[in-house]
C-alpha cells in the first residue's frame, strides 16, 4: 500500500491520499501557476522505489518523464525517486525545468510501483494527482496618496453621507481619501435626494455638485356635484373628481365650476410627498324671483290702457274752475 502528499509551491498546501493497489486511486487536484513548483511526497511500503510519468496537452499519449518531457514512458522515461528506510519518498517537481516547454493546462501525474506506462498499468500498483497549471502573469503596483472631495449643493445645507458615514452639510470637503471609488448621497428635507459614486484618485481632489429638485406634493380633488372643471392657480387641471400631482409645496388656489351651480374657489396648503384630499361642495344657482299672476296681468293690461287713452285723446287735462 502507499500514500501520497502533495503540496503546492508558494503557501499552497492539498494533502491527498493515494493508495497503491491493483487499479487507480486519484487525489484532489493542485492548481499552480507554470514556472512554480510542485513539492510532491508519500508513502510506499510495497516498494523500494517510485517511477512518475506525466500525461497532458501536447505530450506523447503514454507519459513522459517529469524532469525531462522529451523521454517517453514507453521507452523507459520515467522520474525515478527512492523510497527511504521509513517507506516514505518525496520530490520536488520543477515545472520550469522540464527540459522543453509545457502549455497551460490540466496535466496527470502517475505514481506507479515499476516501469510502466500508460499502456502497461493492468497489472502494476499505481495513483493518479490532476494539476492544473495556469500562465502565470505581471501585476505592476505604483504607490499612492490620499485623495480629497469636496462636496456642493444647491440648495446648500445639504446632509451629505459618504459611503454610508455622515459627513456634515454642504459645502465641505473630506481630506485623507484613499483612492477608490465611494458611494455619495445628499439629501435635505423638502427636496429629492441625489445618491452617485464619486472616484478619488491618487493625490486628487474630486467633487460632487448635487442639485436637489424639490419633492413634489399631491391633491387628491373631489366635488359634489362630480364632473365640475377644476382651476389649479388659475389654469386648467381637468375634471373633478381628479388627483392632481407634481404640485410644489406650499400655499394654492382650487377653483371647480359646473352649469348650473355657483363657481367655489378654495385655498389649500400642499406638503411635500404627502396626499391631502380636497372636497369641494357647490351651491346650486338660485332662480330669478317672478311677479304673482294677478299683478303680471293687471299691469300690462294697464299701461296699454293709458297709452291707446293717449292717442285717441280720451284723456284730458282737466278744466280749470269758472
């Protein structure tokens, strides 16, 4: 029986069981970078040495040496490592000395009791480990200093929270920044607040300019009767009954007209974000008052009387006393 440990290089550390029986057993897999290298040890009681062999892209089919990829398993390249008096062997696989040039990828070493390949592994004792090597890259690091940003609102006064820290109110600035991007939000009370990111870059000063749009109120209007047409300030808001929005905060006239009945105006205060339903009642018209039946007769009759008097001559100036 055996046992295998294997370790990546740089911190990198994946114990795995391997036991050397008729058949295969894998461990889990290393990833590491080409050009690091791969610290490889366990246990092998069943014999006195180990032959490894690797198998992956671009190598011959049956394994190759892993100290020189250009001997071939099926001629006899392997990497030979002892086995010491404790049953214990280990090796170091440097993956930039190989004796040619290994693509990314995911590569098959093979631990196995003798001389066998690929091809021969039926009857041998032998364990598998995947490793997957990845190409390996530059990161370039430039020092930095703190930044600042400053703040401006209109209107000012503004609450400005900065990556979800209070600040204080527009305008100010915050000085020892690290370079970063950071999450803005200005806000004061009647108004809609802005929120957005704001970058700091190294030794810079960056702003944030927020202009607030004030937050606008809503009137829910009803009359009675229903129907009537509905005067916002003067102009035309529709008909009742109606919800009127996007109306700033503060003191308004309402006026509704219907046929038939009184014209009404009302004052009304509009708050901000809130909804403060208007009922307006309206006064029937009174009807014009008419003379009584008699009387629409008699006069008419009347003066008509007079009048025909006059042209016929009928009526005269009465003669004076002898």
């Amino acid at each position: 029986m055996g046992f295998i440990r294997t370790t990546a290089y740089a911190a990198l550390v994946i114990v795995a069981c391997l036991v050397l029986v008729s058949g295969v057993s894998a461990a889990p897999g290393i990833q590491t970078y080409l050009g690091d290298i791969v610290p490889l040890s366990g246990y092998s009681p069943a014999s006195q040495s180990v032959y490894l062999f690797l198998t992956g892209p671009n190598l011959p089919v049956n394994g190759v040496a892993l100290d020189n990829i250009n001997l071939r398993a099926d001629q006899g390249g392997f990497t030979v490592v002892n086995v010491d008096s404790n049953d214990r062997w280990s090796y170091e696989w440097n993956t930039a000395d190989t004796g040619g040039r290994l693509d990314e990828g995911i590569y098959t070493i093979w631990v196995v009791d003798g001389p066998d390949d690929l091809s021969h592994l039926s009857d041998a004792d032998y364990g598998t480990i995947s490793v997957t090597l990845l190409k390996p890259y530059v990161v370039v690091t430039t020092p930095s200093e703190p930044g600042s940003v400053q703040f401006f609102s209109v209107p000012d006064n503004a609450s400005v929270v900065f990556n979800g820290q209070y600040l204080g109110s527009t305008p100010m600035t915050k000085e020892g920044v690290e370079p970063g991007t950071y999450n803005v939000t200005v806000s004061k009370f009647g108004y809609t607040k802005v929120s957005t990111p704001v970058t700091v870059g190294s030794g810079q000063t960056a702003e944030v300019n927020a202009t607030l749009a004030p937050e606008l109120g809503y009137l829910p209007v009803n009359t009675s009767p229903s129907g009537a047409r509905i005067l916002l300030d003067g102009a035309d808001a529709g008909t009742s009954p109606s919800t009127l929005s996007g109306i700033l905060p503060g003191n308004h006239t309402v006026s509704a007209s219907h046929d038939g009945f009184v014209t009404t105006e009302q004052a009304v205060s509009v708050v901000a974000g809130e909804n403060q339903p208007l009922t307006i009642m309206l006064a029937p018209v009174s009807p014009v008052p008419s003379l009584p039946f008699k009387a629409a007769e008699i006069i008419p009759g009347t003066l008509l009387a007079i009048c025909i008097a006059v042209a016929l001559g009928i009526v005269r100036r009465p003669r004076a006393p002898l």
